[in-house]
C-alpha cells in the first residue's frame, strides 16, 4: 500500500554505480524528479528526452537521437545509460534502434524499465540495468548473477520483515536518542559487553558508520565489538571505495567482516550467527537491522534505521529499541567520507 521507490529509480542508481557519465530518461520532464536531482549531486548528469502529449501518440525516437547528440556535444562521455520510464515503455519506443542510429563514440547503457513491470519491484529495475550493462560489455556475468541474487534476497526481505509486507504502517519516529544513548553508555561504564552491527546499504554506510569513529578509550570506556558489512573486495569499484573509507575512518579494525556493502540482505545473518557466540549485554545493529533476526540474539537489542515506516515492524521482531535516521539516502549522495548521524551526535554529546 505504501508508495516505494519504483524500477525506474533503482536503475538511474545502479547506472550511478556503473559509474557511467550520464543519464538520458526518455520520458516526460517530470519523471523521477527527486532521484535525477539527488544523482546530481553524485556528480551523474540526468537528463531527459521531454516526451509530451504528441511524443504518445506519435512516438518520440527522434527526440531521443537528438538528445544523445546534445549529449554528446555537451559532456563527452565516456559512458552512458538511457532509461524508459512509463510513457516510452508503454507505447514501445525501440531505444536500442535510436541508439545505434545516433551512433555517437561511447558505449551505452539501454535499460528497458518502467514504473508499472508486472513484479512491481524496485529491484527489477536493478536487475534490468545490471543485465544491460553486461549486454553493453561494461561488467561479466558473474558479478551479474552475484548481484541480482543480492537484490531478490533485498526483496524478500523487505516483503517479509520490512515496509513492503502489504498492509498500511503509520510512521514513527522510534525512541528518544537521549534515553537510548544513556543506556548504551550506562552499560559500557559498567563494563558490560557491547557490540556494534554495521549492516548498512552502500553509500549509507558512511552515516550509520559515524558511530564506530567515536574514539571510546578517550572516555575511559572499553571499545565496542565492531562487526561490519565492509569487505573491500567484493561489489562494483565505486562500492569497494565506500568499505575501504568506511574501514579507513573508524575509531578501530572491524572484529568480524561480514561481507560487502550491496551484500546486506545476507550479512545481517552472518552476524546473526556471529552475535549468537558473542552472547553481548547490549547489540546495536545499524541500517537494515531487519536483515538480523534479534530473536535469536542474547541481551538488549537495539535498532538504528532510516525508515520511519520501518519502526513497527523491527518493533514486532523483538527489537527493545528503535532509533531512526532521517534522509540517510539524501544525505550520503555525493560525499566520499563519514557523514555525522543525530545518533552518535547524541552520544558525543552526552560523553563530552
């Protein structure tokens, strides 16, 4: 029931991860407004072809030649991508022919998707672009593979344990930051054993990270566990650099590496397994804590999310607290380096 982020923008960000120049949608102005915006400031130029009310009836490839050749004038790219979006897709604009007439000097990205595919996911739109740029030769088959199954386990577990379950969820903002705050920080003067969980989405690894660079021994409290989701050496290039930051800038080496930062719907459980053994006083699991069933994790659990509409359902799985981030998506786009959370700012706030 609730709006979700639609094939169409998972395929402009899986195009920001190929790391390709620009973007060309071939739709209407409108299309996709805030995510075309948004990659700008992850230095991706997102254009569009400016179909209109004529272009539906009459079909508009001449407009989409003309817009790789302004592309091309304009930006001299190395690497592009053109995505349908309802309008093109349904009235069946042939984007591969256009492209090939316009025969411009770069490879091309075609990604044939829109807002109304029959699974209705986000995730296909992905999967889509991932195919193409294997068609376009930009990756191999088997990062292909790696990463679609990546993003249909994204799916189940978002239809089972997150906010595409199907019935209506009202937004809540979770617990207050102070309270939670004091209650970490209560236990780790008490030297009891806590455990930090990165279990973060790509670039949003550098919000939900802030909290593993906050220096513990300067306190005279006893560093955290740390384990986290930052193997530098799986996923696109452009993902790699996110872990190797994120790795980089902690106050300490993670004790227990998961795996890479597109890999989240599974490391939740590799850390699920790991925090069994563990057996900590107090776990706080950060960015898609719904990945780690905390039924099966000893002592307090607490949650650090994004997704207001994510609360109540983390609630229901035994959570005993739930922070929220607001806008981490919005608010990682475009940086390569930690970006400070309200939560780890509560915190330094409270320990200084």
């Amino acid at each position: 029931m609730h709006p979700r982020p639609s094939p169409i923008a998972a395929a402009l960000y899986t195009l920001r991860d190929l790391q390709v120049d620009v973007i060309i949608m071939h739709g209407p102005a409108g299309c996709c407004f805030r995510t075309g915006r948004l990659l700008e400031d992850d230095g991706v130029h997102v254009i569009t072809t400016a179909m209109n009310e004529n272009d539906y009836i009459f079909g508009a490839s001449n407009k989409l030649i003309e817009t790789i050749h302004e592309v091309a004038d304009t930006f001299k790219p190395k690497k592009i991508g053109i995505v349908g979006t309802c309008v093109s897709m349904i009235i069946g604009e042939d984007m591969k022919k256009a492209a090939q007439e316009a025969a411009e000097d770069f490879d091309i990205i075609i990604v044939e998707t829109h807002g109304g595919v029959s699974a209705g996911d986000n995730t296909t739109g992905a999967i889509a672009t991932l195919k193409a740029a294997e068609d376009a030769g930009v990756i191999n088959h088997k990062e292909v593979e790696r990463q679609s199954e990546m993003l249909k386990k994204a799916t189940e577990l978002e239809k089972t344990r997150g906010m595409a379950k199907g019935e209506y969820i009202e937004p809540n903002y979770g617990d207050n930051k102070v309270k939670v705050a004091k209650i970490i920080l209560d236990a780790m003067k008490d030297n009891k054993k806590v455990t930090i969980v990165l279990n973060a989405k790509k670039e949003t690894s550098y919000l939900f990270a802030d909290i593993m660079t906050i220096n513990w021994q300067d306190y005279d409290l006893t560093p955290p566990t740390y384990i986290a989701n930052t193997d530098e050496t799986i996923g696109l290039n452009y993902i790699q650099k996110h872990a190797k930051t994120v790795n980089e800038t902690i106050s300490k080496p993670v004790d227990y590496t998961t795996g890479g930062l597109d890999e989240y719907p599974i490391t939740g459980i590799k850390a699920e397994e790991i925090l069994k053994d563990l057996n900590s006083d107090v776990t706080i699991i950060l960015g898609v804590p719904h990945a780690v069933n905390v039924a099966n994790i000893p002592g307090m659990t607490i949650a650090v999310t994004d997704g207001p509409r994510l609360v109540k359902p983390l609630q229901e799985m035994g959570y005993d607290y739930v922070v929220t981030e607001l806008d981490a998506h919005s608010k990682t786009l475009g940086v390569d380096n930690i970006v400070e959370s309200e939560f780890a700012q509560t915190l330094r706030g409270i320990i200084e």
